[in-house]
C-alpha cells in the first residue's frame, strides 16, 4: 500500500466524525488546514488514552469521566449563548479533556459490567 493510498484511507475514515468541519475553527498546520475541527481533534486525540487506561487496568472512577466532560460543554454552551467568544486552543484543550473523560466512563462502564458477569 502506497503513502497516497494511505492518506486516502484515512481522509474517508476522518469524514465519518460528525463535525461541523468550519475552516475558521480548525487547525492549520504549515499552511495545510485539518479536516475536523479544533474541539473533535481534540476528542479524537483524547481517545488516544483509552488503551492506556485498559493496559493499566487502572480503577477510573464513572464520575471523575463525567467531571471531565464539563469543560468541554461549558466552553461550547457558553459560545453558544454568545455569552463569549471561544479560539481554538481552549477547544483542543477542552476536547482533549474530554476525549479523556469519555474514555474512563468507557473503561468504568467496562469494567462494572465484567465484574457483574464474572
């Protein structure tokens, strides 16, 4: 498999991430605009800790999971209400935490429902 066959595989699987996909709210890395925004690149690279968690098998409680999901929604809400403006910093950052937290309510969940069957 070539590198453009590569590059084109993965543009598809980019595309199956519901984004808004708004070129003033993504990255640009050396003149070369990612395909998703600035928060779901974010959420994407937050995912990136899920094997980690597993791997460890670290005991993630549900809550902390939930807890870190609320930065991410009070910087979107609150940029929706036009109550401020966001920039794409704090929404990497935000998502990142996210993409992080949704990961441990993933584990957790996981890991309560294997100890109930087992």
């Amino acid at each position: 498999m070539t590198v453009a066959q590569i590059v084109t595989r993965l543009k598809s699987i980019v595309y199956l991430v519901p984004c808004h996909r708004m070129k003033s709210r993504s990255i640009t890395l050396k003149g070369y605009t990612l395909p998703i925004c600035a928060r779901c690149t974010g959420i994407l690279a937050g995912y990136l800790f899920f094997p980690l968690l597993l791997l460890l098998n670290l005991n993630v409680p549900f809550w902390l999971g939930v807890l870190l999901n609320l930065p991410m929604v009070i910087d979107g809400w609150t940029q929706k209400r036009k109550f401020r403006m966001s920039n794409n910093s704090l929404r990497l950052s935000t998502g990142i935490v996210s993409g992080l937290g949704q990961s441990m309510i993933i584990v957790s969940a996981s890991q309560s429902i294997i100890s109930i069957l087992l």
